[in-house]
C-alpha cells in the first residue's frame, strides 16, 4: 500500500549546468523539472540550472522513492550514467 495519497512516485536525475547530475523524488516529473527550471525546485539546481531529465524509474511509493534515491545518490558517476541509460527519460508528446 502506498504511504500518501500518491500511489506512483519517481525517483529521477537531471543533467545540470557544469556537467553535474542532480537526483530527486517527486509524484510529477515534468511538473517538478518545470519547477527547478523556474528557480523553484532545490538550491542545487537554482545555482546549478538544470538542462534536461536524464531518467526516471516508477517506484510504489514515496518510501521507495526515497530509498531508491538515497541508493543512487551514493554511486558513483559512472554507476549513475549506467542507471540513466537504463532509465532514460522519454518525454510526454
């Protein structure tokens, strides 16, 4: 059973300004990478402007969302490339 009102959550990476790699959860992935765009997501990506959404993998839950995160945020880059590739973001349209 989900743990909120949201039963699907997505752990996503985004390439940002500087060749660095930003990872975050959220329930909407187009909405949030708009809102990081905007200057309204994390201060990571206000001071490193994101370009684009690299991947994204459904999870069950928030709970597994931030799991899933928290397990990426610990790779190394070329771990985290490889888990883009795999999960490569294909956009809505």
């Amino acid at each position: 059973m989900a743990d909120s009102a949201t039963s699907c959550w997505y752990v996503y990476m985004l390439e940002c300004a500087g060749d660095r790699l930003y990872t975050g959860i959220t329930p909407d992935v187009e909405q949030r990478f708009g809102k990081h765009c905007s200057g309204r997501g994390a201060a990571f990506t206000r001071i490193n402007p994101p370009r684009r959404i690299l991947a994204a993998a459904a999870c069950d839950s928030r709970s597994a969302a931030l799991k899933a995160e928290s397990a990426l945020k610990k790779l190394k880059r070329p771990a985290k490339l490889d888990w883009a590739r795999r999960h490569a973001w294909m956009a809505a349209g």
